[in-house]
C-alpha cells in the first residue's frame, strides 16, 4: 500500500513538472477572441486580433522585420487568464492590406496605427511587449506617448542607428558568418554603392516575378540563417514551401534603406522618456543581428530597467533560452 502511495506521488509530482515544463515552452495554444480590420489610412487597413482575458492586463504585441507579420504562436507568452493580449500585422505586413505595400509606410506612421488600435479597442494604459524591430517600434511608441505605457519588454534590442545598419549589410555579420556574408554578397549589384538595401528592394520591385522571388528568398535565407544559434539550410529551405517572404524582405529593406525614418541616435537620445515605466531587456549573448552592446547601452542610460542576457542564445524569439526567458519576464506584469 506505502509502495502504491509512493509511485501516486512520484506520477503526481512528474505530472506537474511536465506541465510546468510545456508552460515555459510556452502557454498551450490560443483562438482570438476577437478579429478584425483598422482602416488607419485611405490606402491601408490593418489586422488584429485579440486573445486572453479581455478583462485581463492588455497587452500590445508589435512584431520584428519590418514587415514580418504575427504568428499564432505569438500568443503563447502570456497567461491567458492574466492579459488582454493584442497582436496586430504593421502596414504590408501579414494579413494587413495591401499587401508589401511601402507607400505610406514609415517608422511615424506605425506609431500612429499603434496609438489608433489602442483608442479603437477602448485600451487605458498597456504593456508593450517587442522583439527586433519591434523593440525598435516599441521604443519609438513609448517615446510618442509615454503617458499610455504601463511596461515594456523587449528582446534583441534595435535602435535603428547607422552603425546598427551597417553592422548588418556592410560586414559586421560576416567576421561571424562569413559563408553566409558572401553569398549575400553576391546579390548585390553594385558593391561599391554602400546603400545595398536600397539595391535589394530595387531588384524586389522589378516587374519580373523570377528576380523578385530570387531576391526575397535570398534576403530571407540571409537573415534566417544568422538569426539562430544553429539552424541547418534544409530547415530554413523548408520554411518556403508555405511563406511567401516577399512582402518581409520588401519593406524590411526599405526600412533600412531609409534609416528606418528615424533621426541618428534619436531612440537612445530620447530614452530618458521612458525612465519611469518599468522595463525588461532581453538580448541573446550570441546575437548577432542585435548584438548585446546596444541592450547594455540602454539599460545604462535607464538604470529603473532590467537587464537579461541569455546564455547559449542567438537572435530568434524561438531560441529556447530567450523564449524561457520571455515568459518568465512576463510572470513579474500579471
């Protein structure tokens, strides 16, 4: 009988580490709530849709690129019982209508849909939760108006400056990826004009469908490769078979083109706006899209905030260390 209580409490205990363990795999999947369109401009439309508790914290999640659009999975950071969790695709992004469209599509203009979608969901204060560029957007919105920001936690922090931009088109990446750098390379037409992203969405625009997939799936298996501590070709390769990255690489490129239609230095420079709302900073040790030095930067200039460096991480929100790391984070908001 003692031997039978025993192996009831060892299958209990198993049992609730095992769910504890799926819980910092992320929280199970989620159906939204509530679905639909934002006409925010004559021309765009944006799509959103809510999941959770309405009744719960809400939570404005903006998503990297530009231009990459939301996943379901994006839910499952956040307790469902405990937030209001909005995710939203930015102009030409996802589902957003039209489509990889670059017209009226600035770094300004994304703030105001953020602001918009707020008032249209009748939002007081929110929690603003980004990663990569949209730690770049997250930062920009706080800035706008801080008055309407309750938290912030960002993941592989971007600022947008020159130096960030270059290290990424001009030969940073490749003192690391070298294989990877060249064959970036190779695509560009004109190595001796340095502004490769406005070359690359050149080719993206061409009225022959052959050079433009070639070239979005180039900038995509460029990025995807350094994004992730180890990922093979042939996983990345498979990612095409039901993405279209044409619309991500479009308006990513155009972004960086234009510096992202921000001031040099402006985020950080401005950063002071921010030194009373609580803020969480998660950067990968081995990230080397947003290397640590510009989250340590950061944080130095908004000693309130919170620093995270994950060991054994790299870029990707889906790097286990950084997705642990992220739901813990959201743990100290409920």
């Amino acid at each position: 009988m003692k031997k039978m209580i025993l192996l009831l409490i060892l299958i209990g205990f198993l049992v609730v580490h095992v769910m504890a363990q799926e819980q910092e795999d992320f929280y199970p999947k989620l159906e939204p709530y509530k679905t639909g369109f934002l006409k925010v401009s004559d021309l765009h439309e944006i799509y959103y849709q809510c999941g959770g508790n309405p009744e719960g914290k809400p939570v404005l999640y903006l998503h990297g690129g530009p231009g990459a659009g939301c996943m379901d999975d994006d839910f499952r950071y956040f307790n469902p019982e405990k937030f209001n969790i909005i995710l939203h695709d930015q102009r030409g992004s996802g589902k957003s209508k039209p489509w990889g469209e670059i017209k009226e599509n600035t770094t300004k203009n994304l703030i105001e849909d953020v602001e918009k979608l707020r008032k249209h969901l009748n939002l007081d204060k929110v929690i603003i939760f980004g990663g990569s560029w949209g730690s770049t957007l997250a930062l920009a919105y706080a800035e706008a108006y801080p008055q309407n920001v309750s938290g912030i936690i960002m993941r592989g922090i971007f600022t947008a400056t020159r130096e960030e931009i270059e290290h990424y088109y001009l030969g940073g990446v490749g003192r690391y990826f070298p294989e990877t750098y060249q064959e970036f390379l190779s695509y560009i037409p004109d190595p001796k004009n340095k502004n490769y992203a406005a070359q690359i969405v050149e080719k993206l625009q061409s009225p022959d469908k052959e050079i433009r997939d070639k070239y979005a799936k180039a900038w995509a298996m460029y990025e995807g490769k350094i994004a992730f501590l180890n990922i093979s070709d042939e996983v990345l390769s498979g990612f095409f078979k039901y993405w279209n990255p044409w619309g991500f690489s479009v308006i990513e490129n155009y972004y960086m083109a234009n510096n992202c239609f921000l001031q040099e230095g402006q985020l950080l420079a401005n950063a002071d706006k921010l030194k009373d709302i609580p803020m969480i900073i998660v950067n990968g040790r081995y990230d080397v899209i947003c290397p640590p030095i510009t989250a340590y930067t950061l944080h130095k200039k908004l000693p309130k905030s919170k620093l995270v460096i994950v060991e054994s991480a790299g870029h990707s929100a889906s790097e286990p260390g950084i997705k642990k790391a992220l739901i813990e984070t959201m743990h100290s908001f409920e």
